[in-house]
C-alpha cells in the first residue's frame, strides 16, 4: 500500500511539475576558440541551408534551434586551405555546443535537458 501511495505522489508531482521532455528539437551554439574568423554553413536533418558569417575568436554564438537528426557544419577558418566538414548526430531534448578548438580542430558536446 505504501508503494502505490509513493507511485501516486511520483506521479501528481510529473502531472504537475512536468517530468522529462516533451520531444523539444535541438539547440546548437557555436564557439570560436580558434584562430581567426570562422563562416559556417549549416545544413540541417531538413535539407535546409543556414550560414552564420564571421564568427570571431573567443565568440559564442546565440542558441538556435534545429529539428534532431545529421546536422553538418562545414566550417571555413580565415587562414586555413581547406574546409572542415563536422557532422553532429542531434537529438531531441539536447543542447549541444559545437567547438572550434585553438588548433582549429572541431568537436561537440551535448547535454540532455529535461
């Protein structure tokens, strides 16, 4: 009897609070740590195309928001011959942060909300 009251409370408290995430697209800032300026093309799950132009050093860019699936950035860095084609496997309810390192190397990272 005890556990069916704990289950009950569990579950007012979701019904109330809101218990996980409720299928919420991706969000996705970018960060400058390299070298120079950076113009990126996105190319999202959707087939869309999006650029985001002369992001400087030591830059975080506002979050923006894209449906879950393949995302690719292909990142050109002033100064650097050749483009870097990063793609990044989004999913729902996370917010990731794609990186442009000091060696002009990229990576991501992600967290899930709730």
């Amino acid at each position: 009897m005890k556990l069916v009251r704990i289950f009950l409370c569990l579950a007012f408290f979701c019904a109330v609070a809101g218990c996980g995430c409720d299928e919420e697209d991706p969000t996705v800032a970018l960060a400058n740590n390299g070298t120079a300026k950076a113009d990126i093309q996105i190319k999202t799950s959707g087939g869309n195309t999006e650029n985001m132009n002369n992001i400087q050093p030591g830059t975080l860019t506002e979050k923006r928001s894209f449906a879950p699936g393949d995302i690719e950035f292909t990142i050109s860095i002033q100064g650097v011959d050749d483009p870097i084609v990063y793609i990044l496997d989004a999913k729902y309810c996370n917010d990731y942060e794609v990186t442009i390192s000091e060696d002009n190397s990229v990576s991501s990272s992600g967290i899930e909300v709730d």
